[in-house]
C-alpha cells in the first residue's frame, strides 16, 4: 500500500504515512514553496501556549509541530496514528511523550488538555464527527481547539489555478522529492474534496464547540479554526 483511497481506511492511511516519514517535513516545505513555516507560526500564536498549560498536539507526525509549544513550557503531548511517523520523530526529539493514537478513540481521560490542536491532519481521519466530538472530551471546559487545515482560496480565479497546481504540478514534484509520490496524489485530491471554511465551522459547532471562528491564511489556501469548549 503506497497511497490511500478517499474513504480514508485508517490502516491505508497509517501505511502511506509510514513509507512518507522520512522525508516528510522537507517534501512538505519544498511543495508549500515554504509557505508551511508561515502557517505553523500562525498555530503557534493561536495556541499561546503557556507554562504548566497541557497542549495535545494530535496528527503530529514527527513532533515538529510540537516544538514550539514545548519551547513554552507547555507540556505537549504529540499524538499520531503512523508509527513511521512516530518513530522518526522519537530519533530526532526522543525527549517528547510521542503517543500512539487514533484521532477518533483518543487514548486520553476526559477534561485533559487546556488546549487541543491538529494541523493538516484532520481531512485524513476517516470520522471527522467523531474526532470533533474526541477533541472535544478530552478537553477541559474553557480550554480550546485549534484546527489548521487545507481550505478553499475565497478568491475565485486564484482557486482554479491553486486547483490546477494540486492535480497537475504538485504530483511531478512529488516525485521528485519524495520518498512516496504517490501519497501525494492522494494529498492533492483530499484537498480538493475537503469541506470549505463554513462547512468546517458548522461541523466544529455540531461537536460542541462554541465561539467557532476561522482565519483565512495565504488566501484561504489555508484555514486557521478556533473553538471554546464551555
């Protein structure tokens, strides 16, 4: 298995995070033209993380996400359901509690984490629902969730040549950069099937969330979402 269909089978999924681990953070910043750096940024000051505060950074593949929160004081705990993902996170920063788990059966006690976070993960899950709804209990009351997360451009002719770039630049220069091109074939077109910002909104509202917003970066290539647990 060296790419996963669009009904997400978690073990399809997992595999094709396996094979794409080593190289993963330097394809990413090589596709994004380094725009991932910027968007990781933006997490970081959404998080706000704090000392003491326990951050459950989930869908974490190798923990470079994790690392800023962590350079807060935060205890993060960084969570993937690829245990590629967190094996070659554990040689570079063994020093983090790397933790196997799936998004939609977090192995976590109810009212945890003073914030939840996933970035570019949660269009994977196989259950959105039911990860908004795990988010969600695992989180304490008046902590938060931030979602980052592949979006729809809001300016019209920008989206079809963003639309264009995914299904016809982005697999060529997959293949020359990593270690499984054909993972991101299935990357470009989860992209293109994932929910717009609202719908995402209505979805986080629906678990439970309040005080649901979103931030559009890079054009609404991206979206930063944000919800209260009350």
């Amino acid at each position: 298995m060296t790419r996963a269909s669009l009904d997400k089978q978690p073990h399809e999924v997992a595999s094709m995070f396996d094979r794409v681990a080593a190289n993963y953070d330097l394809t990413n910043d090589i596709l994004s033209l380094g725009q991932d750096r910027v968007w990781r940024k933006e997490v970081a000051r959404a998080v706000d993380a704090r000392p003491g505060q326990r951050v459950l950074d989930l869908a974490a593949g190798t923990a470079t996400s994790s690392l800023p929160f962590a350079a807060t004081g935060a205890y993060v705990v960084p969570c993937d359901f690829s245990l590629g993902m967190l094996m070659e996170g554990k040689k570079r920063n063994a020093w983090l509690p790397l933790t196997a788990g799936d998004a939609t059966r977090l192995p976590f006690k109810d009212d945890v984490f003073d914030t939840v976070t996933i970035s570019f993960g949660l269009r994977n899950v196989q259950d959105t629902d039911a990860a908004l709804r795990e988010l969600f209990r695992v989180t304490k009351p008046g902590g938060q969730v931030v979602i980052c997360e592949f979006s729809q451009p809001t300016w019209a002719p920008f989206r079809t040549v963003y639309t264009e770039y995914l299904m016809r630049a982005l697999p060529p220069v997959a293949r020359a950069v990593s270690s499984n091109p054909d993972a991101y074939v299935y990357l470009a077109e989860s992209i293109r099937e994932w929910p717009d910002q609202p719908a995402l909104a209505a979805l986080l509202q629906k678990a439970g969330w309040s005080k649901v917003a979103w931030r559009n970066l890079s054009g609404g290539i991206v979206a930063l979402h944000r919800g209260t647990k009350d």
